[in-house]
C-alpha cells in the first residue's frame, strides 16, 4: 500500500512570524490526520526556523529547488549539501514554474534529480502540461518526455527514492483543477509507462495531483486509484485549509 503524501509548497512566500503561527496551526490540527504523510517546503530562508518548529511533530520538510553543483561560485544558489545540513528530507525539481519562469530545460530537471539523490534527498519531480498541449492533444507526449529524459539520466531504479507530482500548468494557481478523472487518466499513463520498466517500483511509486487543490476538492482527487496525495500551493499557506487537504488523504 502507498501511504498518501501532502506536501505544501509554500513558494515565495512567509515572512519568520507567519511561518511561525503556520507551523503552529498546522501542529494543532494534526491529530486527526489518520492517514497521510505532510510535509512542508518552506522558501530556503524558514527551512530552519521550520526545522525547529516541527521538531517531534512527525512532520518532514523539504526544499523547492537546489543547485546540481555541491559548492562553489553560483551567487544564489542553494545546493544539496546545504539543504541535507538542514536536515531536509525532500526537495522539489522541475516545478512548471522553474521550467516557464527560470528556463530549466528536462536536462537541468534530470540533473537535478540526481544531485538531490546524492545527498540523500528524496525528489519530487513535477510534470505537466499547459493548455496549450492539452488542447493539441500533446499531454501524453510532453509528460513522457519529462520523465524520459529523468529515467535516461539517472535509470528507473532511482525511482524507488523519489516521488512524482502530475501539476497541469493551466490547473496551477488558477482555481482551475483537473477532475479527479482528467488527473486519474495522466496519472494511470505514468505509472503504466514507467510499469513498462519496472513493475515493483511503478507499484511502489506515490504519484501525487497539483494545481489548485483545496480542502473542498481534495478527497474527489485522492479517491482515485493512482493518485497518491497532492501538492499543494495557495492552500498550503492556510492552516486549516491545508490540514482539510491532509485529512482527505
Ligand atoms: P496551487 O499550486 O495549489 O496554488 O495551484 C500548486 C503548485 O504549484 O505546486
């Protein structure tokens, strides 16, 4: 059985006092999360007060990118040592917004994967489509594509330690989400495609839904038989909006 997992991803946002009472809402409201695992990317400037605020709470955190470099001279730049010395369990690469907003091709994407997994980072590698290849009738092939060019850097084995988060682009920050059967139908091609080259590990691989997932349309989304959780953006900087999404997993 894949245990749910929902992570928020707090993108450029919080200042320390909100991340504080944040973290605290979230803590308050844990006892009833039966099933799923929650886990929180913080802007890399709270990762530590983060670290600290969740300390025994069961929860992890994680980063929303890094460098593939270990160290060196890339003013800006964080990479996977830094956010494994934070005691950092996951890191997001490939986010559609890092693609459209930062130019990271597949190949950055595949690199980063694998530094993160170097450094004892678990990935959640993000992809998806925009409306424009949806209309064409190009989802298939653009998510093959993103994962292809993962599974040729770094093989299929590597997705033993790794999550994927399906996030059409045009679903994203928009209010816009996928039906649970829109998002059921992508997630079903990635699993088979990646079943084509390891059974066990597509088994075990938690697929999770984003783009605009909030408490009142989560459970729809979660129910379905490949979707395992959510990534979560504009909810997960509300408590209990985001503590309404964990409940449903
Ligand atoms: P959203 O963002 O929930 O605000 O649509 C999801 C994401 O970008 O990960």
């Amino acid at each position: 059985m894949r245990r749910p997992i929902v992570a928020g991803n707090w993108k450029m946002n919080g200042t320390q006092s909100e991340a504080a009472a944040l973290i605290e809402g979230i803590r308050s409201g844990l006892a009833d999360v039966k099933n799923a695992e929650v886990v929180v990317c913080p802007p890399f400037t709270l990762i530590s007060l983060v670290a600290a605020a969740l300390d025994g709470s069961g929860i992890s955190y994680g980063a929303q990118n890094l460098n593939v470099y270990d160290a060196g001279a890339y003013t800006g730049e964080v990479s996977g040592p830094m956010l494994r010395d934070l005691g950092c369990t996951y890191v997001i690469v490939g986010h559609s917004e890092r693609r459209a907003l930062y130019g990271e091709s597949d190949d950055v994407v595949a690199e980063k994967f694998r530094a993160a997994q170097q450094h004892g980072l678990v990935p959640i590698l993000c992809v998806g489509e925009t409306l424009e290849q949806r209309v064409d009738n190009d989802t298939e092939t653009v998510i093959a594509r993103q994962l292809d060019a993962v599974v040729d850097t770094v093989g299929i084995e590597a997705f033993g330690q790794a999550v994927i988060a399906y996030e059409p682009v045009w679903a994203i920050g928009t209010g816009m989400t996928a039906t649970p059967e829109q998002a059921q139908a992508v997630h079903q091609f990635i699993r088979d495609k990646l079943a084509a080259l390891d059974g066990a590990i597509a088994d075990g691989l938690r697929l999770q839904y984003g783009g605009s997932v909030k408490g009142a349309n989560a459970q729809g989304l979660f129910g379905q038989p490949d979707i395992d959780g959510g990534l979560i953006g504009g909810a997960s900087l509300h408590a209990e909006e985001f503590l309404n999404v964990c409940r449903a997993g």
